[in-house]
C-alpha cells in the first residue's frame, strides 16, 4: 500500500470504527473454532501490517508476525512486538507443519500477490488439522479510491474464495460475509465516488467518523455472533475460515 498509509493505520485503528468491529468478528469467530485448550497454540499473523491485529491475538497463544514492509514492521516495533519477520506470503521463511492457526486480513488480495501461491504457503506451514482465517474485500464492482491508495488488486466473492481454498487443498470450515449492515451506505458512497470525483487521494481510514464513531462500531460488532454461526449473505467483506486436512 501506499507508504502514508501505515501511518494512517498506526494512528487509527486502536480506535477507529471498522478495526473494533472487526476485532469483534475475529474474535467471535475464533472462540467458536479454537480448541478450548490454546496454551500452547502457534499463531502467524501473514502480512501483520501496523501489529494491531497480533496485540488482540495473544490471548490464544505464542503470536509470530511478518509483513513484506519494513515501514509496516517499524510501526509493529513501536507497539512492542519482538517476534517480527520481513518477508513475503509468497515465500514464508517458515518450515512445514509448524503453526496451530494463520490470520491474513487484506493480504492476498494486494497488487503483485498470487492468492493460490499464498494460500498454499499457508496449507504447507500449518499443522495437520490447523487453521488459515482469512478477511478479504468483497465484490470487485465495488472497487475505489480506497482500494487504489492500499494497493489492493482484486476484490472477492464468497464463492471465489471458497474454490480457491478447495484448490490449495484447504477445506473451508466458516465463509461469510461481513459488514452488512452497513452495506447500502457504502455502496452509495463507492458509487458517489465514480458519480461526483471527490478530492479523496488516501484509503477510506482517512475520513474522520467524528461522532458516529462509537455507532458505526455497534453496527458492526453486532454482525459477530452472526458471521461466527449462521453466516451473512453479503457485505463488504469475505471471512472465511478454512482447515488443512488432518492426514495432510
């Protein structure tokens, strides 16, 4: 993503409305599917950006993070994480069957990545038996000035995600989207966008929520116990959780 960016990331998502609502999913999501028993658990954070994400993972075991960035690692440092690698979802500096569970949120979806490759790299470093959860933008149609300034390539269904975890030799598990609530607003904002061509040069994290904050927050956390069980059948994001066979 653009450099600016992760600077943009470092200073909101402690706060900011979509990173709580999400960290509200994934953790929902978690809890539904993690073994009960997680003290000795191996987690891989594979693009960990800024580090937000590992800082909330910890309570389910010993968390490992890489990103390809070395200005996103920088900003990992700063919020005291050590177990930090520079590296590539292409080619992950890991050896075979080492990790309980993989998160990737926004990661195989950027420009110059091939999702496949990744998503084998991810079933070669799991355990048998392991997890890979992945968070992904939905619906390439939707594609704007956000997904320009983070560099993201391609935006995905359900359905395409879910053959090309098949092919990795991934099973999915849980597949749902997420953010659809919210859904209506943001298309006619994406729409608005190609309508009217408004000044926007940064991701949508550059504009500021001001009070509906903690109500945009609600909305979405309220989709949790929902994306975790039943499933939504559309939104602004594919979650999907998948399992590397146990005789792999």
């Amino acid at each position: 993503m653009n450099l600016e960016e992760y600077e943009v990331m470092y200073q909101v998502e402690d706060h900011h409305w979509w990173y709580l609502g999400m960290e509200q999913i994934t953790c929902r999501v978690l809890e539904h599917y993690l073994p009960r028993d997680r003290s000795a658990l191996k987690i891989l954070d594979a693009g960990c950006g800024t580090g937000a994400v590992m800082k909330y993972l910890y309570p389910y075991g010993t968390v490992t993070g890489f990103d390809f960035s070395a200005e996103a690692l920088r900003f990992s440092q700063k919020r005291a994480h050590t177990r930090l690698v520079q590296a590539s979802v292409l080619e992950i500096p890991f050896v075979s069957n080492l990790f309980d569970l993989i998160v990737s949120f926004d990661v195989i979806c950027e420009i110059g990545v091939d999702d496949e490759q990744a998503l084998l790299e991810f079933g070669r470093i799991l355990k048998p038996g392991g997890l890979v959860l992945l968070r992904l933008p939905a619906y390439h149609w939707l594609r704007g000035k956000h997904d320009v300034a983070t560099h993201i390539s391609h935006r995905y269904t359900r359905g395409e995600i879910k053959a090309k975890l098949k092919r990795s030799g991934l099973t999915p598990v849980r597949l749902s989207y997420a953010n659809m609530f919210l859904f209506p607003v943001a298309v006619a904002k994406r729409l608005s966008e190609r309508l009217f061509s408004p000044h926007q040069t940064g991701s949508d994290l550059t504009l500021d929520p001001g009070p509906m904050n903690g109500v945009l927050r609600s909305i979405l956390s309220a989709e949790a116990p929902l994306v975790s069980t039943v499933g939504l059948p559309f939104g602004l994001t594919v979650v999907a959780l998948a399992r590397r066979c146990q005789d792999a």
